[in-house]
C-alpha cells in the first residue's frame, strides 16, 4: 500500500499510525477514478489530456492507486443473455447450524455464481447466478441444499443496471 495516499499522525509515544482509512485524494485523482469507472479502455493520455496533466504523472497516479488498492481490476460488462444464458437467478441462501463454511465453500464452486455477498438478517449469502435453464438452476440448487435452505427468485428485469460510483467529488 502506496504511504503518500494515506494520512498519518505521530502518537502519544512518538510512533506513526494512520489517522484515518480514508486515502488522501485529490480533485485529480478523483478525476481518473471517475474517468475509469465510466470507461476502464482510456488511454494513460487521453485520461492525462482530460485532468491536464502529462501522461507519464496520469501513468504515476494510476500506478499509486493501483498499489494502494483503490484501483481493483479493469473488466469488460458482458450480457450473459447474448451467450445462452436466459436466466439470471437470485439465491438466497441460510446454512445449518455448524454449516457456513461447507455452503460458503459450495458456492464458491459453483461456476454458474457469479457473485454472492455475506449479509446480515436471516439468510447468510445473497448469490446470482446465470443459467441457461431451469434445469441448470436446480442443479445450482441442489449443491447448496446439503448445507441448509435456499430461497431462488428469476430475475425478471434489471431495474438499475451495474453503473458505476456517483460522481466523484470532495466531501
């Protein structure tokens, strides 16, 4: 993790520690953050040309957000519809006591989940999942039923498709 982006203060016993988690960005870096999240194929120039910098200082910046882990991955938004599969499916999902991590490991296996978050509340993980058909759902299904029970929705419409962040400005 890049020290520059990160603020840091001298304790009572004269160590540095960091003051707060959240990294010291300026209107610059926030700029290329909202640049990449709306489009990730810009070119070190032409996103240097945008915030009026050099792109070898761009190229610097990116770099130190990328080591500060800020800047996670580059990815391509694909339909999975386009490749066959018809059917997105939202899995809930509530383990047996003494169960959660044989679920969590069956989900991780299941290459049709294509993401799952730990919540709070009543069930453990909320996953989805892209099936070609309803057959193929259940068999998504039935690996995780062994460690608990499910509940299983089709999505019908994507109501607010994955974008990125708000606008990235300065509290």
């Amino acid at each position: 993790m890049s020290d520059e982006l990160f603020a840091y203060e001298e304790n009572a016993h004269g160590r540095n520690h960091l003051r707060s988690a959240e990294p010291l960005l300026d209107a610059r870096d926030l700029a290329i953050l909202d640049l990449l999240t709306r489009d990730a194929r810009l070119s070190r120039a032409e996103i240097a040309r945008r915030i009026g910098l050099s792109a070898p200082a761009a190229g610097e910046r990116i770099q130190r957000l990328e080591e500060a882990g800020i800047i996670t991955g580059y990815h391509a938004r694909i339909d999975p519809a386009r490749l066959g599969y018809a059917l997105t499916v939202i899995i809930r999902a509530r383990p047996s006591p003494g169960r959660l991590s044989e679920m969590a490991k069956a989900i991780a296996m299941s290459p049709e989940i294509t993401s799952c978050d730990r919540v709070s509340g009543e069930d453990c993980f909320i996953a989805r999942a892209h099936v070609r058909s309803v057959s193929e759902m259940e068999v998504v299904i039935d690996r995780l039923i062994p460690f608990g029970s499910t509940n299983t929705a089709l999505v019908q419409s994507q109501t607010v498709p994955d974008r990125p962040l708000p606008r990235l400005t300065r509290r």
